[in-house]
C-alpha cells in the first residue's frame, strides 16, 4: 500500500515522534509505514485519518502492481 504519510508529516513540520506522540504509538511505527514496511491496522489509519482532518483514502492508495500504467 502506498501512503503519503511523509509528505502529510513535512508539510506540517512534524518529525516523526512528533507523529507518534499525536497517534499513541511509536516512532518507529510511523518509520514503518512511511517507508512501506507495515501496513497500519483499520484503528490506526482512522487515527492517522482523524490527526491530518483527512479521509483514509486521501492518505493510503493500493499498489495497483500488475496494472498497466497511464490508464
């Protein structure tokens, strides 16, 4: 799944403790997702949703692999 959790993040000048702190979990949660490790669970992703004022779908996107590009 791809997200634009970083660029969300940045745009606000949080660091990603900063992130964590708002979300209860830990940074190493947020690394985790922002560079597409780990998937966050439906509860996380309506808190991260909640945190940035934004639905799931505007900050997480399915891979679309195997889809041909441009269409």
């Amino acid at each position: 799944m791809r997200n634009r959790l970083r660029e969300l993040r940045a745009a606000r000048r949080w660091s990603q403790a900063d992130l964590a702190d708002r979300c209860q979990v830990s940074r190493q949660a947020i690394n985790a997702i922002e560079t597409g490790r780990y998937d966050p669970s439906l509860p996380l992703a309506f808190t991260l949703a909640d945190v940035f004022g934004l639905k799931i779908e505007d900050i997480f996107q399915p891979d679309r692999d195997g889809e041909p590009t441009g269409q």
